[in-house]
C-alpha cells in the first residue's frame, strides 16, 4: 500500500531528533517526549529504529555466513549497531522490561527472550523455546528434526525459522511457508503502550520482517492478523 503522507512527514520529525543514531546516543528523544507525539509520528520513529537494527542484521549475516545473531545484543558487540540503540524511545522503562511491558501481564511474556537494555522482542533468540511448539509448528516436528545445532533443546530461532519454512497451526487450509515479508522477527510493543493491554484485536505492536526491509503493524497475535499494514 502507499505511505500515507503524514507518515513521511513524520519520518522527518524523527530524522530531526535522532541524527543517524551516533555513538552517544545524545540527540534521542526521551520517553516523556515520545510520548507527547501523535501516534503516526511514534509510529515512525519506532520504524526508523527497527529499519536500523535491520541494516545491521544485514551486516552481521554477511559476516557469518548467512547465519542469524542469537541475540541482539550481539548486534553491539560487534559495533553494528552503537549503544543504547537496542532502547526505543517509545519504552518508558528504557529498556529494562524487556520486550513485553510488564503491566501486560495477560499477555505471552516470552521473557526468556529479553536482553539487558533492550525494548525489543527477537523472535530468532537463542533462548530455550518454552512455548508450546510441538502442537503449533506446522508437521509437528519432533525435538531432533528442530535442534539444528544439536544441543538438546529447541530454540526460539530453531522453533521459528520451522515456522517461517512450513507454516503453523492458525493456516486451517493447509499450512505453507510465509513470506519474508509477513514474518517478523524483532517486535516492539511499545509505541502503543499502555493503552493496548486489554485489546488484543487492536493493531499495536510494530514489526522488523524478516526480508530486513519491512516494518509493518499487526495485531500482537500477527499469525491471525490477515491484514497487517506495511509502514516502511
């Protein structure tokens, strides 16, 4: 679809608070400020920081072989990303909650996925996968058939990049591979927060997709969000 043009402007706005996220990160807005935004201009500046982690993701695949970080943080550790980049300005808690607020306590926490000073969720973590994946993966795979690097246990990289290849439970017709596109892998519930806790069919939380290159908003159960809307 076409970017609205109160989203380009937005981006513009954002391109005036934060230059090219330099090492000290000096020129970020803070909360407080986020906050004050309309939420077209919070949209895009949590788009702008997810399109960055993608370029750098780009960056460290090209360094290993095409491999995923287990981590964002990694991301840092290998200066591809400056410090403090992993915090959206949108996260009240600066980073310290992880990637699902805490006050959405009825929400899937996934907090074996949060990094130190990071607001974002990766969905490619080298953490242990304790959701329940052996009834949600499409072809139900066994332990073996997921455990690439044969360590045991099933990570939420090893879990979803199944997911991306074959498809899951909520595909009724008949389960498939998703587009690039369509999946995501570093989520930011933020931009919303905290009026999107008790609205689960409110389009609340923004997406870096796996092509690298997508930025899109769903509903924070995206696999049932038929309509999702590309925001970069």
């Amino acid at each position: 679809m076409k970017r609205p043009f109160a989203l380009l402007a937005a981006l513009a706005v954002w391109a005036g608070c934060r230059s090219a996220q330099d090492a000290a990160e000096t020129d970020a807005p803070t909360p407080a400020a986020c906050a004050t935004l309309a939420p077209v201009e919070r949209m895009a500046l949590v788009s702008a920081e997810l399109k960055a982690i993608g370029t750098a993701v780009k960056a460290y695949r090209a360094r290993h072989d095409g491999r995923w970080p287990t981590s964002l943080s990694a991301l840092i550790v290998e200066r591809l990303l400056p410090a403090g980049a992993l915090i959206s300005a949108a996260d009240p808690s600066g980073g310290r909650e992880g990637g699902v607020p805490d006050r959405y306590d009825t929400w899937q926490q996934s907090a074996e996925t949060d990094e130190a000073n990071s607001s974002f969720l990766y969905e490619l973590s080298g953490a242990a996968a304790t959701w329940d994946w052996k009834s949600y993966l499409a072809g139900k795979p066994t332990l073996s058939a997921l455990d690439t690097d044969k360590n045991g246990e099933v990570s939420w990289q090893e879990a979803k990049l199944w997911q991306l290849a074959h498809g899951d439970a909520t595909q009724t017709n008949a389960p498939a591979a998703y587009a690039t596109h369509r999946f995501p892998i570093v989520r930011c519930y933020w931009h919303a927060y905290p009026g999107a806790k008790d609205d689960l069919t409110q389009r609340s939380v923004i997406s870096l997709a796996a092509d690298l290159d997508t930025v899109f908003l769903s509903q924070p159960w995206w696999e049932k969000d038929l309509m999702p809307v590309t925001l970069r």
